[in-house]
C-alpha cells in the first residue's frame, strides 16, 4: 500500500500543486488499497458507489450496454509508471 499511497501523493500534487503538504498526508492517511480481479466490476449504473479509485497498476475500461446487449467501450484509464527498471 505505501508504493501506491505514494503514487497518489505525486499525482495529486501534480495536479493541485498548491495543495498543502499536511493537508495531503492528512487525506493519504485514509487511503486503504485494493487489487481487483480482471473483468471484475467496479461501479454499476444505478448504484452508490461510497469509493473513489485510483488507479495505480494496469488499465480500467468504462463501458455501458446498449439495447442490444452490445457493450460500448466509452473509455480506457492505464497507469503506466516513467519509473525506470
């Protein structure tokens, strides 16, 4: 969990630079991790999801299903590490 904690540190301070240091470490410290198994859903429509996600290894797909029963792929969310190995 630290490695993904740290993760989201970087990215929220990416983005809100001018977020407080302890206010940051303050929301990190609520963070509680998760693995989800391939094709395992996440949020249903018509359903209260009391989570957020943040992704921090693999790839999301955001799909709905049309009246046809076809599935619509309406996004796909990757995280891809710069870290070099």
């Amino acid at each position: 969990m630290a490695a993904a904690t740290e993760i989201f540190l970087r990215s929220a301070k990416a983005i809100c630079p001018a977020l407080p240091g302890d206010e940051l470490s303050l929301f990190a410290s609520k963070l509680s991790g998760k693995a989800f198994k391939k094709k395992e859903i996440f949020l249903q429509a018509g359903k209260v999801k009391k989570e957020i996600c943040f992704i921090t290894a693999g790839l999301v797909r955001s799909f709905y299903i049309d009246n046809s029963g076809n599935e619509i792929t309406v996004g796909v969310y990757i995280y891809i590490t710069n870290k070099k190995r």
